[in-house]
C-alpha cells in the first residue's frame, strides 16, 4: 500500500525521520537562512556594543559636572543662553565629565573694568566689540588677558530714525556718518541740524556709541572736514548723549518740534526693539561710507585645563550651523556678515552686509576716548563784559554800537553752551562799584538755575539786551582779570572745564589811576596759573583798535594755556568759541 503524502514534512519525509541522504542537499535550505540571520544578529549586536560604548564615551557623566561660566553682552546674553541649554541637553562630556554652560549677562564696559581688578573671573567672556577687550588688555592690569579666539556673530553699527519720520529726512540728511555730523555741527546753526537733531550713545558706556564716534571720526578725515566741525558735532553730541540703546530707540519715535530725531545703534538693537514694539517701528540707515560692526570676540579666560577643554568644545559648538541659526534668529549676522531671515528689505533692513571701515588702532580708540571725555566735561565759565566808554562808539557799516555788537558776541557764544554749564557774567570799566573796575552781573552757576525766579539763561539775555556803556569810563581790564582769575580758582571744578572769557574792543589797560600794569598781571597770571587745576583765559576783541592790543592779549592767554581772538564780524563768535573747545583736547600744553 502506497504511503500518503500528507504525513510528510518538509519535502517528502517525516519530522521523526532522518531524511534520505539524497535530500541532504535540497534539505539544507533552513540553515542557508539561519547562518545569515545569525550573523547578521552578531554585527548588529557588536554594532550595538560600539555605539553603545561611542555614545558613552562622548557622554559619559560619571565624573560629574564639569561648570563653565560665560559673561556675555546683555544684547546677545538670551541667544547665547538658549544654545548653551540645548548644549547641555546633549551631555556632551570632557573626561568623564558632563559640561554645563551657564550664560551670565554683564555691561561690557563694566566687565571689562571688573576683569581688569579681578573682581570678575568668568571662563568666557563674549563682549559685543573687540574695542572691549583691546582696552583691558591695555592696562596694566588685563595685560594678560589672552586675544579673542574668534567671533561669534556680528551686527553693523548703523543710523537710526522712526519709520514714521524717515521720510522727512530725505532733503536734510543722506545716511551718512559725514551727514550726521554736519546735522550735529553746533557752530553751524544754518546747516541740516535746523531740521535734525542728533541722539548719541556714550562712547564711554556703549560699543556701539564708540563705534559710531570712531567710524564718523574716519569719514570725516576721509571727507578733509575741518577740526572745528568734527569739535562742534562732538560738543553737540556729548550734550544730547541717552543712556542705553533701548533709550534712545523708544526716543527716536518722539518728535522734538520741527526738528526729526535721529540716533546710532547696532543693528541687531534695531530689530530688538521692533520686535517688542511693532507699533513703533524704527528703520536703519546704511551710512553710504561704510561702517564698523560689533563683532562678539569670544575670550577663553580660565586657566583650569579642564575648563580650557570644555570652553574650546563650546567655541565650536558655537560655530556650528543650528547655533548660528538660532543667533541669526535674533538679529544677528554670522562673523562675516550673511543675515538670516528675520533681516528682510521688507521690515527696513538690508540683507547684504553693508560695507566694512578699517578697524581703528587701539592708539586711535584710546585717542579718540580721550577727546570725547575732554569736550564732554561741563562748562564752568566766568564772562568779562567791556562797558567802557569807547564801546559806545559805532562800528562802521553795521548800524550798530561796539556795546551792541560785543553783547550779541556775547549772546551768540553763551547761546552754544548747554543747560548745566555754569557761566555768571562781571562789567568792567573804572570804579563800577566804587573804586571797583567790575560788577558783577550774574553770579556763576548752571544755566538752568533760578536767580530771583528767573532762569540764569533768561536773566543773561535781558542783562545783555539792556546794559550799557559808561561814557566817560577806562576799560580797567588787569584789575577786573586779577580779580576774576583769583575766584575762578579758588572755586576751580575738577568736573569742568573752567575759563574766563574776556569781551572787548581791545585789550588796552588804560586806566588813569594805575591800578595793575601790563607785566605785573602776566607776573600774576604765571605764578598762579596751575597746570593740574588750568583755568585758562579766552579772549574775543571786536573793533578797529583791538589788533593795537593783539601782543597783550596773547601774553595773557598764552600765560593760562588759553588763546586770544580778533572778530572781523559777529559771526565768527561760532568759529571761536568751537575754536576754544578744540582747545579741551589738548589742555594744558596746547602750545607744546
């Protein structure tokens, strides 16, 4: 009887049977696939194994935590912390050791200040501009300061206006750094500053106000503009200074009168600031010159090895394309200047990077602080007012008396000095005040103080608008400048710049009483003359007999490290007085 196929398995014989040896081969099917498979479970096994051991290795925390601690530029301090909490997150680890990354956010110029003491001892500092960390690696103090090891990210320092007014800006002011300081020019009140007014930062507080005075530094030496408009545009600035970016931003939108304010910041600060208050927006103004950019220099500070490892780690995760996307979301631009896609024509900004300056020398940086900070300092000045007889003779084709082209000398000049300067006014003649040659007219102090319930500004435009000469009185100048020099020092400011101003028609002591002649004043003025408290002597004659007295003039003001001035007409008063505060830079040895 035949057999029945159905109790045969796999291809023709029983489970419990041995197979015919004949079938060996076709039989051997089920092992061709378990060698494999069985293989193939080993690699991915052994795979396993290596990534397993791979991943542990770049994360293996075993030692613990490994801090580092960054000190970043409060602008760029929230992008910098949401990297290094997503870096934290992958436990990257340096021997054993998971790195933690805590962001920290200083004022650059207070950090640098404190690094310098040592009262700061970050691992990594990122300060918003290279300009930072020059300056403590040139004291004595941060000379060991190692350089930057690269840039983080980067951010043009531009011209800024409310995108509500920048309209009105087209036929006054071009985006440019030469623009903005023939706008900001004090000593050209008929130029653009008639319909603009300049905001600044304080170069002494703010990279980017630095930035902003070092690139219109260059370009007006590029343009051959002359020192007297770079010295009025930085007199002007140094009084319309605003304390931090956001400040001056939230200005820009507040229309001051007729005149369009206009301010300087980073461009990143710009987008910021939009980014909070889209119902005030503020566009940037590409200076056609080129500009300079904050650049966030990364400085590894520690002095740990361990900490050195984890800090050049993070430097290069820093570099890497996800960190520099998440701080192109923010505003910046990467280290040479490529936007990401939140700076779009169509929110004002221009995506290509404008052009670069040439980075200024530390020398320049320094030099450049240094002028700011002198013509930045208050005004404490003391006016001497000629009332003698010969100022009630008429000058020739003006229609005018010397008394009255002297006092509109005098108004012009006191016109371009700011709210806080303190400035009082004295007459001179012969026996003003008995046998005195001077009267005092207004005592010395700030501009916007109340005397007797009026102003000190207003009280000098009505002295000066009523007074008049003594017709048979003697100028009587050496006693009045003894006198006035002998106070302003007593009551020198260490805070200001402290003159006497003299206005007359000539310099002339023709006094007929004696009184103090020509050499014992000079005798006077170089024996009390103290280079480490300088009160210096200015003095601005109007007339056909001021050059007569040209010689003692510049004896007296050559004897105070001041200068000496002949007004051909009243406007030149603007050029002088810029003149004089040129002198603030270089105070006290302006003649070597």
């Amino acid at each position: 009887m035949g057999r029945h196929r159905t109790d045969e398995l796999d291809d023709g014989y029983r489970a419990q049977d041995p197979g015919p040896r004949r079938r060996t081969r076709g039989g051997s099917g089920r092992g061709k696939v378990l060698v494999p498979l069985a293989g193939a479970v080993a690699l991915a096994v052994l795979l396993g194994v290596a990534a397993f051991v791979i991943f542990n290795r770049d994360h293996d925390c075993t030692g613990g935590k490994l801090p580092l601690s960054v000190v970043a530029a409060p602008d760029i301090q929230p992008a910098l912390q949401k990297i290094a909490e997503k870096y934290n997150k992958s436990l990257a680890s340096i021997d054993s050791k998971c790195v933690e990354v805590k962001v920290a956010k200083e004022n650059p110029f207070k950090a640098a200040n404190n690094m310098a003491s040592g009262k700061l001892t970050p691992d990594v500092w990122i300060a918003d501009s290279s300009l930072m960390v020059s300056e403590v690696r040139g004291t004595t103090a941060g000379a060991q300061m190692p350089e930057p090891s690269g840039s983080v990210a980067s951010s043009p320092v531009v011209l800024a206006a409310a995108k509500s007014m920048a309209g009105k800006l087209s036929g006054s002011l071009q985006p440019s750094w030469a623009g903005m300081i023939a706008a900001a020019n004090v000593a050209n009140p008929d130029g653009p500053g008639r319909k603009v007014r300049v905001l600044a930062l304080d170069p002494k507080k703010n990279s980017a106000g630095l930035s902003a005075l070092l690139a219109a530094a260059g370009a007006a030496k590029e343009a051959d503009l002359d020192d007297k408009a770079m010295v009025g545009a930085l007199k002007e600035l140094s009084d319309q200074v605003v304390p931090s970016p956001d400040a001056l931003l939230a200005s820009l939108a507040v229309k001051s009168g007729s005149k369009v304010p206009v301010g300087v910041a980073a461009e990143q600060a710009i987008y910021a600031h939009n980014s909070k208050k889209p119902d005030s927006p503020i566009v940037p103004l590409y200076p056609q010159e080129g500009t300079l950019s904050l650049d966030y220099p990364l400085v590894i500070t520690t002095k740990s090895p361990d900490v050195r490892k984890a800090a050049e780690a993070f430097k290069t995760e820093l570099a890497g394309q996800s960190a520099q996307n998440t701080l192109r979301a923010h505003g910046f631009r990467t280290p040479d200047g490529k936007a990401g896609d939140v700076l779009t024509k169509e929110k004002g900004f221009e995506p290509k990077a404008p052009d670069a300056l040439k980075k200024p020398d530390v020398k320049t940086v320094a030099s450049m602080a240094q002028s700011w900070s002198r013509l930045s300092l208050g005004t404490r000045m003391l006016a001497l007012l000629d009332v003698s007889g010969t100022m009630a003779y008429p000058v020739p084709g003006s229609g005018m008396t010397r008394m009255q082209a002297i006092t509109k000398i005098a108004s012009e000049g006191l016109g371009l000095f700011e709210a806080d300067s303190e400035i009082g006014v004295w007459a001179f003649s012969t026996h003003l005040q008995g046998t005195q040659d001077w009267r005092e007219l207004i005592s010395v102090g700030p501009l916007s103080e109340s005397v007797n319930g009026v102003l000190r500004k207003e009280a000098f435009a009505g002295q000066l608008g009523s007074i008049q000469a003594k017709p048979t009185g003697n100028t009587g100048l050496n006693d009045t400048l003894k006198a006035a020099y002998a106070r302003m020092t007593e009551e020198y400011a260490d805070d200001k710049i402290n003159t006497v101003l003299v206005l007359t028609d000539g310099a002339g002591n023709d006094d007929p009483e004696g009184g103090i002649g020509n050499s014992e004043i000079l005798s006077y003025l170089k024996k009390t003359y103290d280079p480490k408290r300088p009160v210096s002597i200015l003095l601005i004659a109007f007339g056909p007999d001021a050059p007569k007295g040209k010689a003692q003039m510049d004896a007296l003001a050559k004897a105070t490290g001041g200068e000496a001035y002949i007004a051909k007409t009243i406007l030149q008063v603007r050029d002088f007085f810029a003149q004089g505060m040129s002198r603030r830079l270089c105070a006290p040895r302006c003649d070597g």
